[in-house]
C-alpha cells in the first residue's frame, strides 16, 4: 500500500501544478458592459420647457464605446452606460451645449442627470 500512495502523489502534485499553469496567463478580469442607467431630462434654461430631439452622449473623457440617447416629446432621455466617473454632454440645435460629470460617488444602478441648456 504504500507504494500505491507513493505512485499516486506525484500524479495528483502534477495535476494541481497543471491547473495553476493553465490559470496563470488568465490574468484579465472579464470586459464589462455599460452598467448603469443614466436618465434625466433636458429643458430650456430660461423657460423650463422640455427641448425634444436634443442629444444626450458620453463625452470624450471616461470609457469606451461611448454611449448616448436622442430625447423624446417631454425632453426625457435615458441609456445605458458605464458606472465610472465621466463627462456627458447635451446638445441641441440653437443652444450652447452643456457638459455635465457622471458622479461616482453615487450608488445603485441608475443615475440621473437633468440638463438646463442656454440659448446660443
């Protein structure tokens, strides 16, 4: 019997050793996909109306590929995007556009931005 013990340990120690050769070289985490809701509204600065058709988008600064919503009727928006810090941006024809930082700081799975843009 102890021969079969002894016959059985180097096989069982190169199985192990095996294994944690076959994980070394998979050191990257696995990619994630955009994570967090963003949803808000855009308006007019002066007025408060509700702009439709104005563009929502992940700004140059943060994660790639960058994300974006068109808003509907009641200038509401909402897409998925990354959780980490970054700049989103609001356009529409006739207005200065607006540039606003995805706050980090904040926790959950959605995260609200509302937009008041200036008239050009």
């Amino acid at each position: 019997m102890t021969n079969s013990r002894s016959a059985i340990l180097p096989v069982a120690t190169a199985l192990v050793l095996a294994m944690f050769v076959g994980c070394a070289g998979k050191t990257e985490a696995p990619e994630k996909g955009p994570n967090v809701t963003l949803s808000g509204s855009v308006a007019d600065a002066s007025s408060g109306k509700s702009i439709p058709g104005a563009t929502v988008a992940d700004d140059g600064y943060g994660p790639k590929p960058f994300k974006g919503a068109t808003t509907d009727e009641a200038g509401k928006y909402s897409y998925m995007t990354w959780s980490e810090e970054h700049n989103v941006t609001a356009t529409a024809p006739g207005y200065k556009p607006q540039l606003l930082t995805l706050n980090i700081r904040q926790t959950g799975k959605e995260r609200t931005l509302d937009f008041a843009l200036t008239r050009e």
